[in-house]
C-alpha cells in the first residue's frame, strides 16, 4: 500500500471550484462548507418525508424529485468547496489570498 498522497494537476480540478478559490477567501469557503453541512440533515428529513407520503409513483413526485434535487445541489455544491480547500493548500497562487 502506497502512502503518498495525490495531488491533482490544477487544471483538473473542476472550473467552479477554481472560480471558488479564485473569488473567495479561505475563510469564506469554509463558513459556506459549514452551512452546507448544517443544511444537509434538514435536506435528507425533508425527502425522506417526501418518500414516506407516496402512495404510488405519481404521487407526491414533484415533492419527491425537488427534494432530491436539492440534496444533489448539496452534495455537489461540498464538493466543489472542498475541492477549492484542495486548491488552497496545493495551489496558493491561484487563489484570492495567493494572488
């Protein structure tokens, strides 16, 4: 087992992430990860009760698939937060505070 630690090349890292880094601080990134993670739980209560008042799988499938998707936003949004983290440590001159 290898215990090296891959570093992405920068230009791998997803655009979105980049425009992260490059337009907020540290700082900044980590309170909105922190929200992000504060609104997960209230997120995955909010489809599962979605999922619980189907009865067929016509009903409730607006609730049900808005509820999803903002679960998808989430998860998606955290990435792109933690990968700007990434950029942060592995690539300071491409962020706000580096540049």
């Amino acid at each position: 087992m290898n215990d090296e630690v891959y570093i992405w090349p920068y230009k791998d890292y997803p655009e979105w992430s980049k425009q992260l880094a490059k337009n907020y601080s540290r700082k900044d990134i980590e309170k909105q990860l922190s929200k992000v993670w504060s609104d997960i739980p209230s997120a995955v209560k909010s489809h599962i009760n979605a999922i619980n008042k189907t009865s067929s799988m016509q009903s409730n499938s607006q609730a049900r698939a808005q509820s999803g998707n903002v679960i998808t936003g989430l998860g998606e949004r955290k990435m792109a937060l933690l990968n700007a983290l990434e950029i942060y440590d592995h690539y300071p001159e491409k962020t706000m505070e580096g540049a």
